[in-house]
C-alpha cells in the first residue's frame, strides 16, 4: 500500500499515558490509516471511513 501521501497526525483520543499513542491519516480517499506512533515503519491497518467512525464512537474516551 502507498502511503507517501498520507498526513499523520496523533489520534484525538489518544492519552497522555507514556507515549502509548496511535497516530491517523485520514487524507487520502476512501480510507483511513491507523499506526503505532512507537513502530511508524511496522505497517498500518485500513479502515473505510465508515468503519473508522463506527470505531472510534464505540471507544471510550478515556481508557482505563
């Protein structure tokens, strides 16, 4: 998969907890990129934007 045009940015409901982050792309059409913000080289799992937003309404904003 090409992601040399993808923009990456730290998840919004990512927390303050050690670095433990996911970072998003969600500039490119018809899909959202998800990352480890600690292992940027270790891939990206695909979303179509209608899965990523059933996503992320059912994560809780604060995890545990």
């Amino acid at each position: 998969m090409d992601m040399t045009d993808a923009r990456w940015r730290t998840a919004t409901r990512s927390s303050n907890n050690g670095g433990a982050c996911v970072e998003v792309a969600d500039n490119l059409p018809g899909r959202v990129l998800v990352r480890d913000s600690k292992d940027r080289d270790g891939g990206a799992l695909t979303f179509a934007p209608d899965a990523w937003r059933a996503f992320v309404a059912a994560t809780p904003r604060h995890a545990p």
